[in-house]
C-alpha cells in the first residue's frame, strides 16, 4: 500500500494523499481506500488533476451511477447532463448565470443541509464533487456526522426513533427555500419517497440518523409534529460538534457517506465569482426501509 491517510477530524474526514486518481488504482490502495471510507465518511483526495472521464471512472468503482438529473434538462439547459451534476454559477454556455435564472433558484436549495438524492425511492451511495475554480471568499462546504449524532442521543429516544419512516420528496427542501415551479415532468419523475429515520451502515455496523431538509413528514404522525421531529433532528446533527467546514482548493476531489452524513454549500458571491465544480453521485443498493427491513409505509 502506498497511499497516505491523514485525519482532519479524529473520526469524521480525512486526506489521502500519494494517490493518483487520474490512473488505474492498485487493489490495495482502493481497498485501503474504502476501509478510510467507511471509518471517515468524508474524504478529501487534494492535488488531482481530472479530466471528467477520470472523474466518472474512480467514481463509477463504488457502484452504479445515477444517470438523471433532477431538473428538467429541456427547462433548464446546463453545460453538463447525464452523469454529471454541474455544481457551478455558469449557465449552459458557460456564464455566470443571472441572478433570477431557474438553475439559481433551484440550486440555492444546497445551502439547507441536505444529504444527496435522499428523495430517490433507491436514493445515493456517495457523491464525489470535483473542483476546477474556486471563489476567492465564501463557497466552503459543510458535512454533518450523522452516525455521531445518532451516538449522542438519549437511549428513549433512540428506541423511539427506531423503525420510524419519514416521507422524502425535493418539493419539500425546495418550499422551504420558495422554489416552487417544478413543471409536470419533474413533479411526475420525483414523488414522494419513504426512507427510515435510523439506518445501520453494513460496511461497519454503525448506526445513523438519516435526516435531512427534503424530509418533511412522519408517517403515522400528524403533519405538524412529524416536521418538527425531523426540524429538531436536523438541529440535532447540525451542532458544532458534528460539522466539520471544508475550505476548497482547486483540483480537490471529496467524496462522501450519502448514508450517514449532511451537507450544505456557504455562501459566496455568486453574481461576480465563478465556482466551478462537478459532481457524480453514486446509487445505494436499495431504498433504506428494505435495507433496514422496515415495511414500507403507504
Ligand atoms: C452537492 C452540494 C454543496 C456545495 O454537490 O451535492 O450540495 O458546497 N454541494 O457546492
Ligand atoms: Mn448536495
């Protein structure tokens, strides 16, 4: 093994370094890799210079790639499609996109902390985002244990939460933040989705709370203390002593736990910096209910 592991936290992020992403990977180094990967949740590879396609061939070794993006790509043309998510301010041609453009609009909601295609019935595995430019002030990205924050909870209330399911659906994240015009092919591709509240990580046993701003209800429980279960969860997992603030550098490639941690994009300023940074996501094995054998609510 020739790879080097250096924790930027005790359990939650870490660096690896004496790796170069954009070549084959000996099997050792990848396993090492994944065992960081499952202790970290959150991995930062800094130095690497990628073209997409290497980008999209490490990616592709943890599993199956979401293909489709959320928006409407007819309504809300990007510089990248398919399995690439264009996690940058520039329109289709490459601008800095305007300051009411609907790519704005519906990418505000990153800045609420999230965990990726939660809203999916088989939602992600991991997302891996690349830089290229980075905006000189602002634009960091914040990541939120989950599994500590499960660890921190009272004993009641994690027998409480056990089994329970919360309803996922992006129309929930996107209201709170006033984006409301998905059209009839967006509302069609993504209903509501039931994922559990607590799951357990296979690769090491782990438990996790699994909560994030595109939760909006409990099923079994009246709408109002069903989203304020959730709103006090995210509160929960959001304390200081679960975040850790990634300040970027170019050419930086970060991946993380989709299962077990949050994250969020700070603000920058949009209409005169370019951000420029791409992101593949990469699918769970299953909706989290039949992972956890938990029925399915209705
Ligand atoms: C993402 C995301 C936040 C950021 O890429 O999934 O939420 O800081 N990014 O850009
Ligand atoms: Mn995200």
């Amino acid at each position: 093994m020739t790879i080097t592991i250096f924790p930027v936290t005790q359990n939650f992020a870490a660096e690896i370094g004496d790796v170069d992403l954009s070549k084959p990977i000996a099997d050792d180094d990848f396993a090492a890799i994944k065992q960081a990967f499952w202790k970290y949740a959150v991995l930062v590879f800094p130095g690497q210079d990628l073209t997409p396609e290497q980008h999209l061939a490490f990616s592709e070794k943890f599993g199956p790639v979401e293909n489709e993006r959320t928006l409407d790509p007819k309504a809300t043309p990007t510089r990248y499609s398919g399995a690439f998510a264009d996690i940058s301010n520039l329109d289709a041609q490459g601008k800095i996109w305007g300051e009411t453009s609907r790519q704005r609009m519906y990418k505000a909601g990153n800045k609420l902390w999230h965990t990726d295609s939660s809203f999916k019935f088989r939602p992600s595995l991991c997302s891996l985002l690349y830089s290229r430019t980075i905006a000189p002030i602002g634009g960091h990205t914040q990541f939120a244990d989950q599994r500590a924050a499960y660890d921190a909870l009272s004993d009641d209330l994690k027998k409480k939460l056990h089994g329970m399911v919360a309803e996922h659906w992006i129309v929930h994240s996107r209201m709170r933040n006033g984006f409301t015009e998905f059209n009839e092919d967006e509302k069609r591709r993504l209903p509501a989705v039931p994922q559990v509240l607590v799951r357990t990580i296979p690769e090491n046993g782990r438990k996790s709370l699994y909560v994030a701003s595109h939760a909006g209800r409990v099923f079994g429980m009246p709408d109002e203390e069903g989203r304020a279960l959730i709103d006090s969860m995210i509160a929960h997992v959001t304390q200081p002593q679960f975040i850790h603030t990634h300040r970027w550098r170019p050419n930086e490639l970060i991946m993380w736990d989709n299962r077990c941690t949050m994250h969020r994009g700070t603000d920058y300023d949009d209409l005169r910096w370019v951000r420029d940074m791409q992101r593949v996501t990469i699918s769970d094995v299953a909706n989290s209910c039949e992972q956890e054998g938990v029925a399915i609510a209705a």
